[in-house]
C-alpha cells in the first residue's frame, strides 16, 4: 500500500499569539492522519509548554519554518509535500501565492479577511461567515466547517442541577496571552453570588476561596463539560463549547475576535461581557449565575450549531486537491 499524502500546516503557538491556530490545526491533522495521509507542522511553539504537548503526545511532528515565501517554498519541496496548509495571521502576504506557484495546493485558514494570501481553497470557520462576502475564491464558510479535536468529539455535557451552587470555568485560550483571567476571576466575586469557579491561567495569582487556578491542562474538555458557566474570549475554543452546548460569556481580548463576538451574542447564543470587566460585564455574570434558566437558554440555543463533522469535509476538500 502507498503512504498517503504528505501535508504541511504552517502554524505558530506562544505565550504571546495564543494557542487557537495550533489547536484547530491539531483537529484537521487528527483526521487526516485518521485517513492515512501524513501531516506535518511547520513553524514555532515558543514558552508554552502546553502547546507543545499537543504535537507530541500525538506524535505529530514539527519542523522549524522560515519567514520568506520563496524559503518556505524550497522547504516544502525539500519535505516532498503534496498540500500546505496556512493558518497564521503573521505570514508574508505572498506565501500562498509562491506555494502554489511551485506546483503546491494551498488551504489557508482565515477569520473573515484572507490577508492578502492566495490559496486554492480557504476556510473560514465563523458563525455567519457564509453570508458575508468572501474577497478572494472558493471558500469553505461557517461553522459546517468547525475543526474538533478528538478529545472533544468524544465528549458529552454532564446532566444539569438547577439546584446546585454554579460551576464556573474561565479561561482565555491556551496561553491567556492578554493577561486578563486574574481582572475576570475579581469580576466573578464582585457579583456577590455563590459560585466555585476554575481559572486556567499559566500565571499563578491569588484568587479567593471560591477559585482555584490551575496552569493549562489537557483537561479542559472535560472542565467545559462540567461547568454551568464558562466565562472566555471569542476565539477558537467557543467552537467546542457550542458543540457541547455549555452556556457561555463572551468577552474579546483581540480585535479579530469582534466579528464572531458580535455574532455570537446578537443570535443569543452567548451572553456579551464587552471588552472589560466593568459593573455592565458584573451585572451580566450575576444575572447568568442567579438565574439558571438563563444561562441554560444561551447553551440551549448554542446546542446543535456545530455538528462535530466539520473537519471531516475540510478534509475531504483539502484531499481533492492532491488527488
């Protein structure tokens, strides 16, 4: 039997771009390596440990990539792969454009604008991003096209008791690069409401009695899964909480993120924090942990809006085009 097509992602992670582009990309490698092709990443993971682990305990290997296109280019060839794969805001605008001009397919994965790259196809996994007019070519858009990892396919929400003193998860992607989990954990106090909360935060900080703190774990699946609330931004990680139907609050703490808050809160599917935690953001978490009815609205409304098979039709996509 022939080995199945090599495909490159180029990716970073860090403390300081956050860990969403390497997850959703970990989700897309996990299928195509399910379907006997062979991926491979490109690019850097820099001071988080986390992240990191991610490639290794699924054995994923990861080559150090450079910034020009046309270096890029002659990388790929040297590696003998048959697609790329671009998931970075920080590449050149060209890249795409060089890839494919040396015979590559190219996939880029983008939030709303393309940045200047040129690909065969691309992938905008937004709620809503079907209707909004995409500038460049064939687009794989909304959230049909979410990319879930393994460990959160495979999970299933803990039945609710609206009884219970609320369970809280709050987290800011893998790296809480804004810095922002210790101002959110005081806003959850400020409330006056009873709650225990998990904070994910990769710095230590005092918290209170109701909180603990634990550095990045593989074990948020399953935390999200337990929790009455999760309290986060609008990145990648609202996908899996949609598909798992925990009611959610959404602040922003990246200007890219805007466009899939506003989403996400003018259909109701997530209560809206804002950007800062002011007396509105407080007032919205009191109302949410009082009343479970409301909370379990948002989750119910979530519930179904990712189906878990969006990364098998990007990579039924992505595949056509070696083929």
């Amino acid at each position: 039997m022939s080995a199945g097509p090599r495909v490159g992602i180029r990716c970073d992670a860090g403390a300081d771009s956050g860990v969403g582009h390497l997850v959703r990309c970990v989700a897309l490698a996990e299928e195509l390596r399910s379907r006997g092709a062979r991926p491979v990443f490109l690019g850097a993971v820099r001071d988080s440990p986390w992240a990191l682990a991610q490639l290794r305990e699924r054995v994923l290997p990861l080559t150090p990539a450079p910034e020009s296109p046309a270096a890029l280019a002659a990388l790929a060839r040297a590696l003998r792969l048959d697609a790329v794969v671009l998931d970075s805001y920080r590449l050149p605008p060209g890249t795409g454009e060089e890839l494919r001009r040396h015979g590559l397919p190219v996939l880029a994965v983008v939030d709303g604008d393309p940045l200047g790259q040129h690909a065969d196809l691309y992938l905008d996994q937004n709620l809503g991003a079907e209707r909004r007019p995409f500038p460049a070519g064939p687009v794989l858009a909304g959230a049909r096209y979410v990319l879930l990892r393994d460990s959160v396919r495979r999970r299933a929400r803990a039945p609710r008791r609206p009884d219970r003193v609320p369970e809280v998860l709050c987290f800011f992607g893998g790296t809480d690069a804004a810095g922002v989990a210790p101002a959110w954990a005081q806003a959850l106090c400020a409330t006056g409401m009873p709650f225990t909360a998990t904070v994910v935060s990769p710095a230590p900080f005092a918290a209170g009695t109701p909180i603990t703190v634990i550095p990045p774990t593989d074990r948020l699946p399953e935390l999200m899964a337990a929790a009455d609330l999760v309290v986060t931004a609008a990145g990648s990680a609202i996908w899996e909480l949609l598909y798992l139907g925990v009611p959610t609050a959404l602040s922003w703490v990246a200007d890219n993120q805007l466009i899939g808050y506003d989403e996400l809160v003018g259909r109701g599917v997530a209560a809206g924090l804002g950007r800062a935690p002011g007396p509105e953001a407080v007032a919205v978490l009191a109302r949410l942990l009082s009343d479970p009815a409301a909370r379990e609205e948002h989750g119910r409304r979530g519930g179904g809006l990712v189906d878990g098979r969006g990364r098998e039709r990007v990579a039924d996509a992505l595949l056509a085009l070696v083929r």
